[in-house]
C-alpha cells in the first residue's frame, strides 16, 4: 500500500517536501517550512516546551551551548549524548525526548542544535531571512502544526530532514504525515498503523544493540501520536511555542 494516495495529493506533495537538509534550496521560495526530524529533533523539542521552556535557541553550531548560559546563567543547555548515552560533560541535556523529562526547564531558556534538524533550521534560516517562516514538525505535534498553517495564505513546504545528506523514512512519513493532515487527506488508522510499522521498523533494529534510552525514545515518546498540541516557531534564533495564537 502506497504512503500517499490520490493522484492530485501526491503531485502537491511532491512539490513541497524537501526530501533532506543537503536539498535545502540556497534561495528558498517564500512560504512556510515545516523541519521534520522525527528520530530525534522534532520530538525532543515539543517535549521541552511540554516541561515548561521558555524557548530553544537553536545554535549555529554545536559548542556554541556554554557561551549562550554565560550570558543567560538560568539556561539549560543540550549537547552530544555522551559516553553511553548519558550526556556530555558540561551540558545539562541531550536530544532526546525521554532524557530531558528529568530536566528542569520550566520558565527557563534553553540552547541547542543537532546535526539533522536543528541544522535544517539553521540552513533555512540563514537561506531565506524574512521571506520564511520556519516550524518544526514530527509525529507528536504533526496535527497540531498542520491545523495551525491551515489558513494560512502562503505555500507549506516540509523539510524531511533525513541523516548525512540521504532522505530517511522516518522523516519522510512525518512530513507526508503532517502534510495530509494540512490539505485535508488525514490517514485512516490503517494507514497510520502503516505509518507507524515504517518508523518502527526503519529505527528499532538499529537501536536493538544501544542503550535502552534509545528505545524508550522511539516507542514511548517519538511514535506517540498527536500527543503533543506544541507548535515550535522561528524568531531569529529562537523557537516559541506558539499554540495558544492564530497563523498570520
């Protein structure tokens, strides 16, 4: 069974996702731009406003953390996993979904970046200033992100941010995950139980030998789906959640 069904749907999807972050256009058209980095970008970030941050400053490179809590000393900050998936010496969390429950990010800013999503963000950013307007997006937040770009008067486009230069089926069923549910072709729960094996068995295998960590991210918090109502938005360098306002 296909991922994407109606002939009309699939010739507008085609032309909105950008399957991965080397794809990225050097002059991108105005519009929306919804960063997808289901494993683990896209879900870490809706976890961290859910406990209370204030928002994410999304760094231009990964190191730039520590300078950021020395002018902001109530900062949290995110680097590498670490030896065994524990975190990096210096840093408070890391990007993952479950690790950062235990972080106390409520009322405080925080920084980080990634190498996949967080440097789509970044790409975008530095591509298309003002003209764009740059979300992130994955499977917990899918629905609410779409349904807040609904009315919107401008073109949605949906960065699958994939993992060293190459698309990645996760990301790309959480841009066409997001994308049906914004021109009105939500899944049946058939197909989201199709959707789902994708991820499941696009990422599990590989985590089968890692720490646990690695799959308690996958199953409890990245493929728990529309859990989330956060809708993370660009302003400068920064993202908010913007759930409780309307798109303009």
């Amino acid at each position: 069974m296909s991922l994407i069904t109606g002939n009309s749907l699939e010739s507008k999807l085609l032309e909105t996702i950008i399957l991965g972050r080397a794809k990225i256009p050097d002059d991108p058209d105005p519009g929306n731009y919804v960063v997808v980095d289901v494993a683990q970008f896209s879900t870490t970030v809706p976890e961290l406003f859910a406990n209370g941050a204030e928002y994410i400053y999304i760094t231009e490179e990964r190191g730039n953390e520590p300078a950021f809590k020395a002018e902001h000393p109530d900062a949290k900050i995110g680097g590498s996993s670490g030896p065994d998936y524990r975190g990096e010496e210096g840093y408070d969390f890391f990007n993952s979904p479950s690790f950062v429950q235990d972080i106390d990010v409520a009322g405080r800013p925080t920084a980080m970046t990634s190498t996949n999503g967080g440097n789509a963000v970044t790409d975008l950013r530095l591509a298309g200033g003002d003209d764009i307007d740059i979300y992130v997006g994955g499977l917990t937040n899918g629905k609410a992100v779409a349904n807040y770009l609904a009315d919107s008067d401008r073109e949605t486009y949906f960065v699958a941010a994939g993992s060293k230069g190459k698309p990645s089926p996760e990301d790309l069923v959480g841009a066409l995950y997001i994308a049906r549910q914004l021109h009105g072709k939500p899944l049946t729960p058939e197909q989201r139980d199709i959707y789902r094996e994708v991820v499941q068995f696009g990422k599990g295998p590989k985590y089968e030998e890692k720490p646990q960590i690695k799959r308690t991210d996958l199953y409890e918090y990245t493929l728990a789906f529309d859990s989330r109502d956060i809708i993370p938005k660009l302003d400068g360098q920064r993202l908010y959640d913007v759930s409780g306002e309307s798109e303009s």
